[in-house]
C-alpha cells in the first residue's frame, strides 16, 4: 500500500492502484497518438463535441473534488492566491503554445524543425496535472478525458507542418510521459511534499483557465448550439455521478 506523509501518497510500486495512476495518463496519449496516424480523423465537429465534453467534464471535477478539499486544509485566502497564480502560468505558457492546450493551434513550425517552446509549455503544463493525482482521487478522469482530443488535434497539426514521423512520435512520447513524472515528483519530492496544497491550488487554476476556455471556445462565434449545450450537460452529470 502506499503510505500518506504530509498531503501526498509514497509511491510503492506493488500498489496497482497507484501504478495504474501513472500508467493511463501515458496510455491516453499514445493511444490517441496511434488513432490519429491511423484514422487521420478530419471531422471538426466531433472533435469539438469531444473538446467541449472534456472541458466540461474537467471543470466539474475541479469543483466537485479539488476545490473542496484544497479549501478544507488551508486559509481560504492563501490558496485562491495560488489558484491565480495558476491561471496566469497558464496564461503565460500559452504565449509559448498558442493555445494547444484547449485544441487551438495558432503557432507556425519551420518544416523538419523541433517545435521545443512548445514542448516545453505543454510539458510544463502536462506536469503540474500530475501533482493531484497523487492523491488518487476522481481528477485523473478528467485529465484523461482532456488529453485524448488535444492529443488528436497536436498529431493532426504536426503532421500538417510537415514534421518527419519519427520527430511526432518523440514529441507524442515524451509529452505522455510529463503528466506521470509530475505525480511521481509530488509524491517523492522532498522539498515539494510540504506544499502539497499549494500544487493542488496551482493545477486548479490551469484547469480552470483551460476548461473554461475550451467551454467558450469549442462553439463558432461563441454560440452554443443544442448539441454542445446535450454534451456539456453530460459532462457535468458524469463528473457529479462518477
């Protein structure tokens, strides 16, 4: 079993529970990666259902399993101060990813070369979604449900800027590794398992950042149609009912 010390779990490695944790968020995106070579899916509009229901899907577990607990450990006003930070890394990282985050590609590659500003705010990004699952609550799934439609979009937009298969697949590998990495971090860091509340608050506001721009983003001209509006309902009720 893994042992608790301060708000985080030790990583024992006969604890399936805990590897499995670090294995779906990897599983998620090579999958992805795999049906985006294979299937070469074009559809915008699934895609952006697929987004929408993401978005909504993270924003209610955000609300449903971390605000609570984060605002039950510390004063209220610490923490919304490091929610804030959150939202602007991640407003700050998307100088870098132009919007990759949210499945908006808005960022030019010169042809064969290695998008690095890139990797490094989405890898950036992809760690700090690690920290609360850690605490092996219900926020994996929604991270999960989040990487499968970006990890589609950033494969289609790769291969549309003309990058050599071999240069996608490193991007796509060590891009699935950096969500495990920040679980693994957060729970045998020394110097990070003190601030373990703190990290929690940090993710809650990239996710609110990116959830909610997804949310107002997904719809042309930011109008909901009823279709958008089914999925985000259902969302919300699979995060409330999950």
């Amino acid at each position: 079993m893994s042992a608790k010390i301060g708000y985080f779990y030790t990583l024992n490695p006969t604890d399936k529970t805990t590897l499995t944790l670090f294995i779906l968020p990897i599983l998620a995106v090579l999958i992805s990666t795999l049906l985006a070579f294979l299937l070469k899916p074009s559809h915008q509009k699934t895609i952006k259902l697929l987004l929408a229901f993401s978005g909504s899907f993270l924003l209610s577990l955000t609300f449903f399993e971390l605000l609570p607990e984060i605002y039950s450990r510390s004063q209220s006003k610490n923490i919304s101060i490091f929610i804030l930070i959150g939202i602007l890394l991640q407003v700050f990282l998307e100088f870098f990813s132009k919007g990759a985050e949210h499945g908006h590609m808005h960022i030019n590659i010169k042809e064969n070369g290695f998008p690095i500003l890139l990797f490094f705010s989405l890898s950036l990004h992809a760690m700090v979604e690690g920290f609360p699952i850690a605490e092996n609550n219900s926020i994996i799934y929604g991270i999960l449900v989040h990487k499968v439609p970006v990890a589609l979009i950033l494969v289609i937009f790769l291969v549309n800027a003309k990058l050599k298969t071999v240069q996608i697949i490193l991007f796509m590998v060590l891009f699935s590794l950096m969500t495990p990495l920040g679980s693994y971090l957060a729970l045998n860091a020394s110097f990070l398992q003190e601030y373990g509340n703190e990290l929690n608050a940090l993710a809650v506001g990239i996710f609110l950042h990116v959830s909610t721009v997804i949310l107002f983003e997904s719809a042309q001209g930011h109008s909901f149609n009823l279709q958008k509006i089914l999925v985000i309902v259902l969302g919300i009720l699979t995060a409330y009912f999950l």
